[in-house]
C-alpha cells in the first residue's frame, strides 16, 4: 500500500490507516530484494487467482516458493500453483475451503 493523496479513480479508502492508498502487487527476489515483477490494482474486477497467476507469469514452471498472507492464499490457488511448479506457503483464512482433515 502506497499513500495517495491526490486524485485517482483507482485508489482505495482505508479509514483505519491513511485515508487513501494505492495497491501495488509485487513479486521480488527474496535474496538481493530485487523486484522481479508488479501490478498496480486498478479495479479492474479481476479474479485473485488470475491477479496471482499474472504477477507470476515469469516464475511459472521454474520450481520456485512464494510466501503469501491469508488475503491470497486459498486450496484452489494452491493447487493451480503446484500444478504449475510452483510451491505456495502462508496462512490461510477459514471461509476458503480448508479441507476437514486440515481443520
């Protein structure tokens, strides 16, 4: 989240912090920090799995590991992400499918 103060038809109102911000979607090197890849939400209505999938269009296949918090994580998005040869870990949140065993 970037502060805005200024005037965008894209930014998004958080009242518990700084009132307006800008949503960047980033995927970096975990080593040197450099950005590989970033997308700037422009409430587009796109899907989080399509939004996850198109940040990492460049790591797919590549057998890579990504970290992500229960905002993105999901069964489904976990498992496209494997079949992807892609390794996905993070918390999840309870209303998105977690199998009973898991429970």
């Amino acid at each position: 989240m970037i502060p805005w103060l200024g005037c965008l038809n894209f930014r998004t109102y958080n009242p518990g912090k700084i009132k307006y911000e800008v949503l960047v979607r980033m995927v970096y090197e975990a080593v040197s920090g450099y950005i590989c890849n970033m997308e700037i939400y422009s409430a587009e209505g796109k899907k989080l799995e399509d939004t996850v999938l198109s940040v990492l269009d460049r790591n797919l296949g590549q057998n890579n590991h990504i970290y992500q918090d229960n905002y993105y994580n999901s069964v489904i998005l976990a498992q496209t992400l494997l079949d992807r040869k892609v390794r996905a870990c993070g918390t999840m949140r309870p209303n998105r499918g977690i199998p009973h065993d898991l429970e």
